[in-house]
C-alpha cells in the first residue's frame, strides 16, 4: 500500500513541476522528492530502511546600490525526511524537521579593502544499516565567519575568522563538537623573490556522551600555528628556498619549532647541484629532542646516455629518547641507450656507505651498538617495440647487496617483466611477472640480536580489456583477468593465491534526455575465501529543468570458511533502490 501511494505522490510531483515558471529578480529556487530503500541480511540477520525526503529550497542573489559596493546571496531550505527502521521483529519510524539557511555577503569588492561575511546552517539526516543494525540520526552544522584582505603600500594583509558547532543526535548518543580558526597573514612579492608570514589559532571542543555504553569523552585543545616562507632568485643560476615554522597545542602538549634553507644551483643543462640544512626542536610531557640535518645532492650528465648522480648527508638528533649520528655518501651512474628496431636498454648502478654512531640516553637502558654499513644495488632493463604483433615487451633485472659490521646483511635479486598487445583497435591484453629472492641477518637489539629471514615470491597477472561501440551513443567495456602468486616466508608453508576477476559495464543515451548507466563485477579471492559479486542499474532523465534518477545496487558476498558450529556458509547481501526527481527555476 505504501509503495502504491509514493507512486502516486511521484505521478503528482512531475505534473505540476510542469506548470512551475522560471523567477527573475535574483530568485531561484529549487523542489525535491526522494525516495530510498536499503537492505542488508546474513545467515542470521535482516535488516531494512525506507526513508521519504522532501528538500524545498529558495534564495535570492542581489547587490545594495551597486555589485562593488554590497553583494549578498539569502537562501533558506526546509528538509523533511520520514524513515522507517526495521531489524529482524523489531521496528521504528522516525521524523526529522530541518530549517537551514546560508547567508553571505561581500563588501566593496573594487577597493584596496574588500571583506566578507558569511553564516550558514545546515541539518541533514544521515543513516546507517547492515545486517542486525538500522539506525537514523541528524547532524547539524553552523558555521559563520569573516575574511578579508588590506593592500598596504609595502605588503598585503589578510586575515580570516570562523566559528563552527557540530551536534550529531545519535539514537543511544549525543556528540558535540566546537571549532574557532583565526588567521593573519602577510605577503610580498619583490622582482627576484617572495615573502610571506601566516599566524593561525585553533581552539577545539569535544563531548561525547555515550548512553549505550554509559561512557562520556571530554577534551579541549588551543593550537598555534606560525609559518614564514621566503625565496630569493639570486641570479638566473642560483635560487635560495627558506621556511620556519613553530606549533604549540595544549591537547598533546606538543612544542614543535622547525626550520629549513636550501640552496638550487643549476650554472649549466648538464650540471645541477644543492645544499641545504634542517633543523627542528620538540618538546612533549617535560621531554625535548632536537634534530639536525646537512644535505648536499648533484648530477652531472656525462653524456646525453650517461648520468651520474652524488648524495651526502649528515643526521643529527639528541635528546632524552635519543643521541644518535649518522652520515650517508651515495654515487650513482645511469645508462640509457635507444638503438635501431625501437630497443632501448637501461642500466644503473648505486652505490651507498653509512656511519652510525649512538650514546645511551637517561631513560633508555637498551643502547643501539654503533653501525657501519654499505650497499649497492645494480639494475639492467630493455624494452622493445614489436610491430608485427602490436606489442611492447620490457623487463628489468636488479641485485641489492648490503653488509654491515654488526654481522647483518642482505641480498635480494628482483625481476619483471610485461608484455602488452593490442589484439585488435578495442582488444589489449597485458601480461606480467614479478620474482624477488632475499635472504637476510637483521639486526634488532643487544638482547635478540639477529634474525634470520628467506623469502621467495613469485606472481603473474593477466588482464584482458574490450570496447565496443552501440548504436550512437552507447559503449560497451568488459574486462577480466588472473592473478597468481606464491611466497614462501623462511622455509614455511607456501603461500598461494589465485585471484580471478570479471567487470563489465554498459552506458547508452537513448536520446538526449535519458542516459542509461549498469555495471556488473565478480572476484574471489583463495586466500580470504571470499567470493563477490555486485550490480548496479541506473537511468537519469532530464526534462528542461525537471531532473529524475532512478537506480538500484546490489551486493553479494559469500564464504566458504565455517560459521561456527551451524557449519554454514558465511553469506550477506547489501542493496539498495533510490529515486529521485528534483526541479529548479
């Protein structure tokens, strides 16, 4: 009966949205009915919700004396939404009755001085279901504010206020939250360079009263947020990038102050070059730690098929969880080199050395033992064109080598390869493989020592993609695919997994005023054991300022593993159907 009367409510809406003329004067405006339903169920559950929503929605758009002078934009909306919750024997209905309204306003928009106001309210039913649990709840936003800009004669302020309030009706909870952001900012731009300083205060409110649980969660933060930036093109060859940056926030007690200077040089097209340097401070519950860092990094290009890259740094941190320095030296070379046939052949080497020194700290009686180490790692790939066969075939090679003096090392060999053909103008397929094999002694404290670990993995994947046209405005894409793969972790087990995949979709345009949208996917997985399946049908249908949507999704998903001693499948279905017709003017 129910569904009969919201069939006949639609017939109605689209009637006289027919007869509804367009305003002037700034109004606007807009009407809309919606209709949807959810359902969710398990081997033991079933859940349901329909929900009726009305949303009626005016405003105006208008300037006192002149645009420039004061422009505003009122508008008010009335939402309406009538739900009915149902699980297993148990059901409830509610009703919700919203007012919003935004407000907004800019002042002298042509000045050196321009500002703006702004407030707005906004109340919306949100809901949530799956199989055992259906529950409705509204939110509620307010939100007002102000920002601005002054162009002064030797820089440019501006500045930003805002407020905002969060309460959330939860069936069994209320939750609340208060929010107030202030921001200053100045900026400058000078003919090599720019400056500019941002000052943010954030103070934060939370409550929420749990009644299901008997349980209530209350906390507040003030933050502070300082940020300067300056850059300065010393010349066309030479750029200098700064920034410093402070916080402060009461909620975790955190003090953070951090600063940065980095230095671009690029004289030439075959060298470039920069050093720079970071530092921060942090302080938390009575403790501190301060970091230090050194970079320097270049590339000079040799030829146009050789490049050879050098990295140095030096780390620094000491404070009361750590006293600990460190150095890196990394020198690099890479090759590429395209020969006849479309072959292009790559080939690099890394190679990179570390100091590391650390002391004990007071409130650490475990002390990291001082490392010394050195890796390389070295890579060799192709790729190549095949006409014939509208294919293109690459793959690479790598070996990574580390040693250390506390008796850690690593070795890894790495592989790949694809090969992608296009089969026919709308038919491709790609094939690729992946192999690692790393062996390793890893280093963890003074009490365990080192760890030995063996891994081996090996995984192939196969995708397949179609298109096709229909008619005059349709398309039809379908894709599909494997994956493969196996690991085996220190001499355990073999891990297996096999991961099939299917996805289709098809969209036409009937016209020009009816677009029609599906999709269908399948998947499973061996490893979890789950299979899944999904739909979705949807038509969307536009009459001059009349728009209509209507659609429905459906999911399936099941399991082999056992539920417990009923010894059943593990399965659940989700879907939904919605409508929705809305007119503007």
């Amino acid at each position: 009966m129910k569904k009969h009367m919201v069939a006949r409510a639609i017939i109605a809406l689209i009637s006289s949205f027919t007869i509804l003329q367009a305003e002037s004067n700034g109004f606007y405006g807009n009407l809309e009915y919606g209709y949807t339903e959810n359902r969710a169920s398990d081997v033991n559950n079933k859940s349901s919700q329909e929900a009726m929503i009305q949303n009626y929605t005016l405003g105006k758009t208008g300037y006192v004396y002149n645009p420039n002078l004061m422009s505003y934009l009122v508008q008010g909306s009335l939402m309406v939404t009538d739900t009915t919750n149902k699980t297993n024997d148990q059901s409830y209905d509610s009703k919700n009755k919203s007012m919003n309204y935004r407000v907004s306003t800019d002042f002298i928009r042509s000045t050196k001085y321009p500002f703006s106001l702004y407030g707005e309210k906004t109340s919306n039913p949100y809901s949530s279901i799956q199989a055992g649990s259906s529950m409705s709840y509204n939110q509620t936003d307010d939100r007002y504010g102000v920002n601005g800009s002054v162009e002064l004669p030797y820089f440019n302020l501006r500045y930003s206020g805002e407020s905002s309030d969060m309460q959330r009706d939860e069936t069994n909870a209320d939750e609340t939250r208060k929010n107030k952001n202030y921001t200053l900012s100045v900026d400058k731009r000078f003919n090599d360079g720019t400056f500019s300083a941002v000052y943010s205060n954030r103070t934060r409110d939370y409550l929420r009263d749990d009644r299901y649980f008997q349980s209530k969660q209350e906390w507040s933060d003030q933050a502070q947020d300082i940020r300067i930036n300056g850059s300065w093109n010393v010349d066309k060859t030479l750029r200098i990038d700064s920034y410093l940056t402070y916080m402060d926030s009461s909620y975790s007690d955190m003090k953070n102050m951090m600063g940065s200077v980095n230095i671009n040089w690029n004289p030439t097209a075959k060298y470039m070059a920069s050093v720079g340097a970071t530092a921060s401070t942090i302080s938390s519950g009575g403790k501190s730690s301060d970091t230090v860092m050194l970079f320097g990094n270049s590339s000079y290009m040799v030829t146009p098929e050789f490049t050879t890259t050098q990295n140095v740094s030096l780390y620094r941190v000491a404070g009361d969880y750590s006293d600990m320095t460190m150095g890196t030296a990394m020198l690099g070379g890479h090759y590429t080199k395209a020969l006849e046939d479309n072959l292009v052949l790559t080939a690099g080497l890394d190679v990179i050395g570390k100091v590391e020194k650390n002391k004990a700290v007071s409130d650490i009686n475990i002390t990291a033992p001082d490392r010394n180490s050195y890796s390389y790692t070295a890579s060799f790939g192709a790729s190549k064109r095949v006409e014939a066969i509208s294919s293109s075939l690459s793959g690479n090679l790598s070996y990574y080598n580390s040693e250390s003096t506390l008796n850690d090392s690593t070795k890894r060999i790495s592989a790949n390869m694809m090969l992608s053909t296009m089969i026919s103008n709308n038919f491709y397929n790609t094939l690729s493989g992946y192999y690692t094999s790393e062996t390793g002694r890893y280093y963890t404290d003074p009490t365990t020592g080192a760890i030995q670990m063996d891994l081996e993995s090996v995984t192939v994947d196969n995708n397949l993609r179609y298109w096709y046209d229909v008619g005059y405005d349709g398309k039809i894409s379908l894709g599909g695919g494997v994956t493969y793969s196996e690991s085996q972790y220190n001499q355990q087990e073999k891990l297996v997994r096999i991961f099939p995949h299917a996805e289709g979709s098809f969209t036409y345009k009937f016209f020009r005023t009816l677009l029609f949208n599906s999709n269908l996917s399948a998947s499973q997985d061996s490893v979890s054991d789950l299979t899944n399946y999904s739909a979705y049908i949807g038509l969307n249908y536009t009459l001059r300022k009349i728009i209509m949507s209507f659609g429905t999704r459906y999911f399936y998903q099941t399991s082999g593993a056992s539920s417990g001693a009923s010894g059943v499948n593990q399965e659940s279905t989700q879907s939904s159907v919605f409508f929705k017709i809305s007119r503007s003017f």
